[in-house]
C-alpha cells in the first residue's frame, strides 16, 4: 500500500507567502523534467525561481513527488524530477490517478494553472502554451483549461509549428482574453511575431494589475488572461529557418506567409 | 511541447534553440514576478 498524503502539499515558502498577502508566482515542472536537457534542467530550474525572486516575488514550483501534489516544491523536489527516471507528464486529467499511484510527476501548463489557483496563486511564468496542430486533430488540453481556470499566464505564445491561427481562434472560442506586452502581434515563441494582430495590449505590470483588479470587481469573465511577452527581434532565431516552423516539411520558409498569415 | 519536437529543435539549430528557450523562460518568469508584485 502506497502512503501518500492526497492533499495538495503547499511549501512553507509559499504558504507563508499567501498567509500573508505576498506575490507568488507559479511555475510548472515539465519544462524540468521534460522540456530541457539534462544536467542542465536543474540549473535551469533554479535560475528561473531566482528570476522570480529577483522581482520580490515567491516561486512556486508545482510537480509531484510519490504522489503528493506539491505547490512550492523544494530543492530536493527540484533535484528529483530533473534527475529521476520515469517522471510522468500530468495533465489536469492524471493528477488524481497519478497521485493515487503514488507517481512522480511533472505538470503542464493546464495542470500547472489548475493547480495553482486551487492554491490560491493567481500569477504563472511558462515557455509556450500548447495550441492547435496543424495537421491531425490535436488541441491541447492548455486552452479548455484557461477557459475555466482564473490564472494569469505569461508566455511567449505558442510555438509557430502549431496552427497559431486556429489557436487564437479557439482561444477567442473559449473566452480566454490574450493581450501582448508591448505588442499587438502575437509571438511565436522562437519568433517575435506569428504574424496575427490582437485586439489589445499592455505595457507594463501595473496596466495587467489593473485589468485583473477590474476582473475582480466586475465578477463576470472566469476564464484564464493570457500574458504574450514576445523575445526582443534581435534575441529571436532566424524566421526563415524552416525547422523552427516544422520539423518534418523542409517547403516551410516558402509555406510562410499562406498559412501563418491572414 | 513535446520532448521529441523540443530535442529535434536542439539539435537542427545546434544548441541555440536551448539558449533561446531557456531565455525566454527568464523573461517570462521575470515579467510574471512583477506583474505578482503590481497585483499584490
């Protein structure tokens, strides 16, 4: 019989921080354990919660360890799911399973979020979300999640080998509002623009402040608020290079412009 | 992002995808913090 505590196990860190009213910023595991290489993932891992504390903000790392969903993992959490073998992929769908199983587990951006406002965190830093593919039907889990889960999340849009338009598009669908930062383009991770306008943008961390103060007080949209803070034009890989925009199809820089644009 | 595509990436753009990534993460992660901070 596996001992596990069911609870989602909040660190003292940012326990103390949410006890107290202090920021906290969620940050999810995958990219540890899945999204980079080892042994460099841990740095990684470690320099990006100092980004966070660099502002006067508290990480929160969410993963899971032996079954225990785990808000604010600590450096041995940290140390486990970049090194372990075996480390599930949780989406919102296997926490419960995963943890019954006493699993270790890393967990996406639709887990992450989930998780993070069942904490009472409101604020998450990613990569990418995941989005609409362009050839079989495959829609990640990511948008219905932010279409019923508060969260604010940062990212640089989704990889341009999606379908960026058909994203934006369910995204819309769904009612999950999308603003850049100091952009009306949307990013495309790897590249500054996708090449699709948005209808808004902000341009610094008191206007998106004052939108989820508004949120709040209007008390009608309960979806997720995309944050799109595109790379700078001169930190972007090179747009042309077809294998940022398809790993299989070598056509892809003529492709550019037919699909990616409208 | 599936780790398939994200080591295809590594590999065809020989390393710089990696620096990239992990930049953009940084960014993100320091953007994130200080929106927490305006909103707390």
């Amino acid at each position: 019989m596996i001992v596990t505590d069911l609870h989602i196990r909040v660190g003292p860190h940012v326990a103390e921080a949410l006890r107290t009213g202090q920021p906290v910023v969620a940050l999810e595991s995958t990219i540890v354990a899945h999204g980079l290489p080892r042994p460099d993932n841990l740095r990684v891992a470690r320099e990006i919660e100092q980004a966070v504390r660099a502002t006067g903000a508290v990480p929160a790392t969410i993963g899971m360890i032996e079954g225990t969903l785990t808000v604010g993992l600590d450096d041995a959490g940290l140390t486990r799911l970049a090194t372990a073998d075996g480390v599930a992929k949780l989406s919102v769908r296997d926490l419960a399973v995963a943890a019954a199983a006493g699993a270790d587990g890393a967990t996406t951006v639709a887990a992450t979020s989930a998780v993070a406002v069942a904490a009472g965190i409101k604020v998450f830093a990613t990569g990418g979300l995941g989005g609409v593919h362009r050839e079989a039907f495959d829609e990640s889990n990511d948008l219905i999640t932010l279409a019923r889960t508060p969260i604010t999340v940062v990212c640089a849009g989704v990889k341009s080998i999606l379908d960026v338009g058909a994203t934006l598009e369910r995204l819309e669908t769904l009612g999950v509002t999308v603003v850049g930062y100091g952009t009306r383009r949307f990013p495309g991770f790897y590249i500054t623009d996708a090449g699709f306008d948005l209808d808004w943008s902000v341009d610094t961390p008191e206007q998106v402040a004052a939108v989820l103060a508004a949120r709040r007080e209007q008390g009608v949209h309960v979806g997720g608020l995309v944050v799109a803070n595109p790379l700078p034009l001169d930190e972007q890989l090179d747009p042309s290079c077809t294998t940022v925009r398809s790993p299989t199809a070598s056509p892809g820089c003529a492709a550019r412009g037919s699909r990616a644009r409208r | 992002m599936t780790p398939f595509l994200l080591a295809h990436f590594h590999a065809a753009t020989e390393g710089k995808s990696l620096a990239v990534n992990v930049r953009i993460i940084l960014r993100n992660a320091e953007l994130a913090g200080r929106i927490a901070v305006a909103a707390a």
